[in-house]
C-alpha cells in the first residue's frame, strides 16, 4: 500500500482543478445562451403585442387626410418635415399637436410663416376653412393630439347669464394678466406679446387654450373643464367683442378701467398744479 505523500496529493488537486474547468465554461456558456434565448423572447413578444411602436409608412388616410396630405406637401414639408418629423433649424416636430393645433395657426394666418421672428404674428390665411380642415385632419391621423370638438360651442350659452357671468370670473383670473381686462392683449418680454381678442372666433380660442401656442400656456381640462372653457369663450363674445367699453364712456384701447383711471389721474392732477399755481401767481 502507498503511502499518500504531499507529491501524490498536489497531483490529485492539479487534475481535479484541470477536469473542473471545462466544467465552469461550459455553465458560462450555457447562461449566456439562456441570456439571448430570453432576450430574443421578450423581443419577439413585445413586437407582437405592440405593433403600434413601429413606423408604419402605409397608414391608411381617409379623404380629407389625404387633401391635407397634397396641401403639407407643397407648402408645408420644408420646414416640417417628412410626415410632420420636423426639421432642425427650419420647424418643430407636429407629431402629438393635434388638429386643434394646426387650425388656430392656419386659420389665423400665422403659419405658413413668412420668416423666423420672436413670434408668429397674425395675418390674412394662406387657406380657406376647407382646406385647413384637411391639414388639420392630416397632422391629427398621422399624429394625433388634442381636438376641437364637433358642432356649436357657445351658442347655447349666449342667452344664460350665469355662464356669462361666470365666465368674466375665469376670464380675469386666467387671463387679464397677459390679455387685460378688455382682451386688447399686450406686450410680453424679448419682442413677443399676447394678441388682442377682438376679432378671435369661438374655434380659435378653444384651440389656444387647448394647445397654448406660442407663449400662452395650455390649459388642460384638468385645470379649465371643458365647460369653463365654452364660457370664458361666451364671456368674451358677448361682453369683450361687442360694442361696450369695459372702462367706461372713452374707449382707451378696450384695456380696462386701469387706463381711463390712469387717464383721469394724469388730467386732473395736471389740472390742479396749474390752478395752484396760477393762483399763487395772482396773490
């Protein structure tokens, strides 16, 4: 019998150690192959189950779409973009802004925009109403994003008083301090301003308010309800458009009763330093 001496015991730890290593590579390599398997499964599942997070480049249009189409393709692209993609340096992304979005701005004249400024100022459409409807509805199937909703807005509001009323209330805490008390707007900091709302249609103001172009902020119906919406827009057509001076009898820029208050002060206060003065000077 052999004795078990430190020479034998090194050999059998060397060969134990060599038949061991084969043995750890191959569980190396079989969990990185398991690692794939899982990554190629959950892979495949995800394009099966959400096929809408790919480019799909024959999405089908309805009509109007495809009229807007033809329209964004001749006078649009250049600074949009391919399918609304947006170009850097010329125009943002449309993908996400909606039809309501592309309605206010087409149909008030500010896009297409004739140059680069601090903002898009107003002016006469480049498109009739037809036809900024099949833009908008483009821009909305290829896109989506927020809508104006269907039918009359505040005609069925025009005769209610309370909503009128209520109204004015929300008008002058959400709005007054861009587009003062009379909706003649106002100037704003780097060259930008808030428009008057003197001549705005009901669509026009919904959809600001929907998408906040520009500087104005986007009231969502989370902070403004859809029907507080429908009556800041009654409040403003029927006391801010009419023939009425909210500040009283002179018509000072519609801004309100600051103004005419401001107006009066200056006058008066004037008025009274001669009058001393002319007395001090006959006495």
């Amino acid at each position: 019998m052999t004795s078990d001496t430190p020479a034998r015991r090194r050999a059998r730890v060397f060969f134990s150690r060599r038949r061991s290593a084969p043995s750890r590579a191959r569980r190396r390599l079989g969990a990185a192959v398991r690692m794939l398997a899982a990554l190629f499964l959950a892979g495949g599942v995800y394009t099966v189950f959400t096929p809408g997070a790919f480019a799909d480049d024959d999405i089908q249009l309805s009509a109007a779409a495809r009229e807007g189409k033809a329209l964004f393709d001749t006078s649009c692209i250049t600074c949009h973009g391919r399918d609304g993609q947006g170009v850097d340096d010329r125009g943002p992304s449309l993908i996400g802004v909606g039809s309501a979005s592309v309605e206010f701005q087409v149909s008030t004249g500010r896009m297409p925009m004739t140059r680069q400024e601090a903002q898009a100022e107003q002016k006469a459409p480049h498109f009739n109403e037809e036809q900024t409807k099949q833009l908008a509805q483009y821009i909305q199937e290829i896109g989506g994003g927020p809508q104006i909703p269907e039918g009359e807005l505040v005609e069925d509001l025009k005769t209610n008083p309370d909503a009128i009323a209520r109204g004015g209330e929300l008008f002058r805490v959400n709005c007054t301090s861009c587009h003062g008390f009379g909706g003649g707007g106002g100037a704003l900091s780097s060259g930008k301003f808030a428009p008057g709302l003197h001549d705005a249609t009901a669509e026009q103001i919904y959809a600001a308010m929907l998408t906040g172009p520009q500087n104005m902020p986007v009231f969502g119906d989370n902070q403004l309800t859809p029907e507080q919406k429908r009556q800041i827009i009654t409040y403003i057509q029927e006391q801010l458009q009419q023939e009425k001076d909210p500040g009283g009898i002179f018509n000072l820029g519609r801004y309100g009763p600051s103004t005419e208050g401001m107006a009066i002060f200056l006058v008066g206060i004037t008025i009274l330093v001669f009058t001393a003065l002319w007395i001090a000077g006959k006495s």
